[in-house]
C-alpha cells in the first residue's frame, strides 16, 4: 500500500485520468472529491463488497443449476 500525506485542496493522481482531492477535514473523517471518466466505476469499499457478494451469490450453485436446465445443458 502506498501511503501519502495530502492538505486540504491537494490532489493525487490515478492511472493518468482519476484525480482525488481532499475537499474537508473534519477531526477523523475526510471528505475527498473523485473526478474520473464515466467508464470507471466508483465505490466505497463496503458498496463494492456486497456488489461483489451479490454476483458470488448469482452465479451460485443454485442458481447454475436452474440456468443450466434452462439452457438444456446436463
């Protein structure tokens, strides 16, 4: 992990196309502004953890099963 040190309205740069600027700091929260293309997804990581859980869960054995008699397959 690379770890930075920013002051408020300091930037970083992602990938050459994602900029994040700290936009306040309030005792221990940090309020950060994200400015990147509309094709690069952006979430919390919490969000993106059930994102993720919720495709695990649709692509389950269940779930398989039921597509692949759908599907005629087995």
């Amino acid at each position: 992990m690379l770890a930075l040190s920013r002051k408020k309205n300091e930037a970083l740069i992602v990938n050459n196309n994602v900029e994040i600027t700290v936009l306040e700091i309030k005792g221990e929260q940090v309020k950060l502004g994200i400015t990147a293309p509309r094709d690069v997804p952006v979430y919390r990581k919490e969000v993106y953890a059930q994102i993720q859980q919720a495709n695990e869960e649709a692509v389950s054995g269940e779930s398989m099963d039921a597509l692949k008699k759908l599907l005629g397959s087995i």
